[in-house]
C-alpha cells in the first residue's frame, strides 16, 4: 500500500513538473490568440487590448499558471478562446472517441503481436520466422500515412467499410443496436490502421523477449525433463518475459491518447487529434495545455498500471 | 571420500546407455556469405554405460561434453548416430515414447542458479517433473513426494518455499538434484555439475551422489574436467578432445589407478 501511495505522489509531481514546463513554453511561443484578430480591420485595437485584458493574455506566466492550476482543479482545464467555452466540456467528448479507437486499437495490435512473436520465437531461424519477419519489416517501413491512405484506397474501391468519420449521416434517428452496428462499421478502417502500425513493433518485441527466454539455461533444463511445448511457453517463457512485456504494455497504454492524431485527421475522426491541431493553429494555448496534460497523465498512469502489474507478476519484486 | 572399487571383477551388469557413432554438426550463416560454416562438435562418438556404473567423460573446454550431455536429453539433434537406451534408439522414438525416456534420464547443469526458474519456489520447481510425468497424482501424493525427495538431498523444510536466489550453490545444486530424482530416473548426467561448488560442497553432494547411486542403483554420466572427482565417482573414464573420444591415459597421480578406460 506504501509502495502505491508513493507512487501516486511522484505521479503528481511528474504532473505538475510537466505542468509547469509545457505552460512556461507554450507562453515563450512568440503570438497568441489574438494577434489574428488585430489583422481584421473591423475590430478596433481597443477591443483587441479588452479582451487580452479580460483573458489575462498579458499577465506574467506563472500568474496565469496559477489561474490555470485553480481551474483544472475545477475540471474547467481554462477556456478555450477559439471554441468559446470551457475546455473541459469540450476535451471529454473528443478524449473519450480517441480512447475509444485507441483502446481498441491497441488490444487489437497486442492480440496479434503476442502469438504471433511466440509463433516466430519458436520457430527461430527457420522459414517461418523468416517470413513473419519479412512482413514486419515491410509494415515498419511503410509510412504510417502511406498505410491509411492505402487502407482508404482499399475501403473505397471494396466499399467494404466506411472511408471516414465516427456515424453516418442520419444516424442520430436510429436504434442503439443499428447506431453500434454503424460505429463499429467506422472504427474498423482507423483501428486497423493503427493496429498495423503499431503490431510489427510489438511482434518484433514480444519475439526478442521470447527468444531470449527460451535460451535461458532454466528453460533448457526444463525443456531436458521432457515438458511440452505448451508448457515451456505458457508456464515459463511468458511468465518471464513478462516483465519487460509488461513494461511495453505500461508504454502502450502512455501512448494511448499520443498515437492516433495523423489518422484521426485523415479519417475525421472526432478525437483529440483534430482538436489538437485546430487548438495549434489557432494558437489556442488552454486546448493545447489540455491535450498535454492529458497524455501526460496516461503515459504516467500507464507507468503506474505497468508497476502495478510488475508488482502483482513477479514474486521477486514483492520479495524486495 | 573414498576412492571407487573398480567395477571390475564383478559380474558385469546390463548395459543402459550405448552410444554408437554420434556425430553432431552446427551450421552457422554468415551475413554476406551465401556457403555456410559447419562446426564439428562430435565425431563418430562411441561408448556404453552400464546399470549402476558411472562413467566419467573428461575434456578440456570446447570438446563437445555438453553437447554429447545435451544430445543424450535430445536437446540437441545429433547429425548421425544413434543412442540406445535399454537396446532402443531413443532418436527413432516417437514423441509420446520420447516423453517417457525422458523421465527416466536427467541432465543437471553447472549452474544451478540459471538452471532453476528464479520466480519459482523450491517446492513449485521438485515438483514439476511429476506434473509433467506422473498425471493423475493426488496433491496430498505429490507434495510428499516432493518433500520426500529434498529429505533425500537433505534439504530441510525451511528451504521449501525459498526461491533460487535466496539458496547457496550447494543448496541449489541439491534442488537440481531433488527435482531430478522425483521420478526415479536410472540415468543421470552430471554436466560439470559440482565445478560452480567450493570444495566442502562438492565432497557433500560427491558423497550423496555416491549414496544415492547405491540406493537406487541409478548410472551416471559424469561431464567434467575435474580429474581429481572424476577419480572418486567413476568407475570408468572417457577422454573426449576435439568432438572425439580419444585413447589416452589419465595421469596415475590423480587417478590411483582406481579407473577403468572405457571400453
């Protein structure tokens, strides 16, 4: 209980560091909100230095780092001067479809790496593992973008699935069942696209970790008195490669909210993607501040997630 | 410890284990070369182990010992030859009847430390083989089973839900053995088994290995290039340098003229 306790503090200092930095950095960014706006000639200067006035664009950074802090404390994450609302209504929508896609994704990503590693581990050397690294190399060298626009060529030629966006038109008059019928229908063109992107790397690392394994003496000794296949890999490989697995899966959750911004553009998909890039043109530092933020709490829960697995896993790290 | 009788003079017991013209090759690809090299680990290796019997293979490093050790528990497919146990080539078996052979002969490794799994407990890893072998066994079976078998390498109950890393050499080394005996196995192979040991440890488990072979009348296949232990567990010697097993002497002084070359 003490290790997890401790944990969570250095979280929250990890947070506040990356907190501080990013807001001190995005204030040293030369411009701001509304420099676009003293370009319009229908608005007077004195209305342009109003509302920097009322916004507090030209007060001292940390002043406003404080002001921002108070506001995240309220869940409002500051306000958004480009969408005129609160940052908070409007990064939950948004971060709830980019976990959506990418949860799934990432799942989708770990159940084809984790088999598909082991399968190649095992087979070391042999045409098999060639083969299966003849394809990973080709999916690592294609382009993340390259491979959406592929997968979008595929979807518009097949018509096999839709080529963008979460819903279709109209769907906000169907059933729930039709309407879940209708995202799952668009989610599969984005998770799959990011599932390739992201599973020849996984395989690559579930492989190495395997095969590495499978070399320790314990598992030739194991392997000696007779124990199956089967059993080498379940009760005794896994379990020991579980720890830099485990480490990798930590990443993969940090990562969760990080990944999907080109393919979210490219796909329309209402996530944080898009946000993020509009929020970034518009010089909108609240929204950016959000999104930071956000990714930075799960690269530090997925940390925490992945210790707290390590800690469950291993009887070694218990004992210590 | 005592020096070995020679065996012979006796009524000579069945032979266990005969190895008959075992040659191994390993072939290595080389990243801008489309021919590959072929290493030569064993040539044409030949020899018998009888019931009972230990016989000591001795070497300098890179001979093939552990290879030919790795080869006998099909660790390692050897390019010709064959391995008959008991009058049956274990290399012609089918898998379920490997299985079977290979609850019957066990290798021990050098180093006990890497040779158990370090996130297992002494009792999870003695107990392993039964899981393995003897399906069907009650818990209340197997775990007296298990303790019987550290009793045997007097490995007391405060050891039995240590892992590993919390044992010495000696006491790992015991754990080997204990797992290894959970299935009354009549052939074990000794790969440099006592040389990660300091000298105290090594005359413990020597003298156990000795009482155990009595006990059980199990055969050792004894991997080292300790000369001086080979002299007290062996009955009979073989000298393997190059992948081969070669005539050659062992020097009087170590040995006391207790062994016997091997035939």
């Amino acid at each position: 209980m003490l290790r997890v306790t401790r944990r969570f503090v250095h979280a929250l200092v990890l947070l506040l560091g990356v907190s501080a930095i990013s807001f001190a950095l995005l204030s040293a960014a030369p411009g701001n909100v509304f420099d676009e706006l003293r370009l319009n000639p229908q608005i007077s200067p004195e209305a342009v230095a109003a509302l920097k006035a009322q916004f507090g664009v030209d007060l001292p950074w940390p002043t406003r780092y404080a002001h921002w802090l108070a506001s995240v404390l309220r869940g409002e994450f500051g306000y958004s001067v480009s969408y005129r609302c609160r940052v908070g209504t409007l990064l939950w929508p948004r971060a709830r479809n980019t976990l959506l896609l990418t949860a799934l994704a990432t799942i989708l990503a770990w159940m084809i790496a984790v088999p598909w590693g082991i399968v190649e581990a095992l087979h070391r050397g042999r045409w098999l593992d060639r083969l299966g690294g003849g394809i990973t190399a080709i999916l690592l060298a294609i382009p993340e973008l390259v491979l959406v626009l592929l997968l979008l060529w595929l979807a518009a030629r097949t018509r096999w699935f839709p080529t963008g966006g979460m819903f279709s038109l109209g769907s906000a008059e169907l059933t729930i069942s039709r309407k879940a019928w209708d995202l799952a229908q668009h989610l599969i063109l984005p998770v799959l696209a990011l599932a390739l992107g992201t599973a020849p790397f996984l395989i690559r690392y579930v492989r190495s970790a395997i095969s590495a394994v499978l070399d320790a003496p314990f598992l030739q000794s194991a392997r000696g008195f007779g124990i199956g296949t089967a059993r080498i890999v379940y009760r005794h490989a896994l379990p020991a490669a579980a720890n830099s697995l485990i480490s990798l899966l930590g990443f993969s959750i940090g990562a969760l909210l990080s990944t999907s911004l080109l393919i979210e553009v490219v796909l329309s998909w209402p996530g944080l993607g898009p946000l993020m890039l509009e929020a970034m043109l518009a010089r909108d530092t609240c929204v950016v501040m959000a999104v930071v933020m956000l990714s930075a709490v799960f690269l530090v829960l997925g940390n925490l997630i992945a210790d707290l697995l390590l800690y469950w896993s291993d009887p070694r790290i218990r004992a210590v | 410890m005592e020096n070995r009788p020679p065996a012979n003079g006796q009524a000579q017991p069945p032979v266990l284990l005969s190895v008959q013209g075992l040659s191994l090759e390993y072939a290595r690809r080389h990243a801008f070369r489309a021919k590959r090299t072929e290493t030569h680990a064993l040539r044409d290796v030949s020899f018998d182990l009888r019931e009972g019997e230990t016989l000591a293979l001795v070497g300098p490093s890179g001979s093939g010992k552990s290879s030919l050790a790795k080869c006998l528990v099909l660790l390692e497919t050897p390019s010709t030859g064959r391995i008959l146990y008991r009058g049956t080539d274990i290399l012609q078996l089918p898998p379920e009847a490997r299985r079977e052979v290979r609850g019957e002969m066990h290798l021990i490794f050098q180093d006990a430390s890497t040779a158990l799994n370090p996130r297992w407990t002494v009792t999870e890893i003695v107990r392993e083989p039964l899981t393995i072998h003897s399906k069907g066994l009650s818990s209340a079976e197997s775990t007296r089973l298990v303790i019987e078998a550290l009793e045997q390498v007097e490995l007391g109950a405060n050891w039995h839900a240590r892992r590993p890393r919390e044992l010495s050499g000696g006491q790992r080394q015991r754990v080997a053995l204990a797992r290894a005996l959970m299935l009354r196995p009549k052939l074990l192979i000794l790969d440099e088994a006592l040389a990660s040991l300091d000298l105290s440890a090594q005359g413990q488990l020597g003298n156990l290995l000795l009482e155990l072979q009595q006990r059980y009348a199990m055969s050792y296949l004894y991997v080292t290039h300790d000369m001086r232990m080979a002299s007290v567990l062996a009955h009979h010697f073989a000298v393997l340098d190059g992948g081969r097993i070669v005539p050659r002497t062992l020097p009087t002084e170590l040995i006391a003229g207790t062994l016997q070359p091997v035939s």
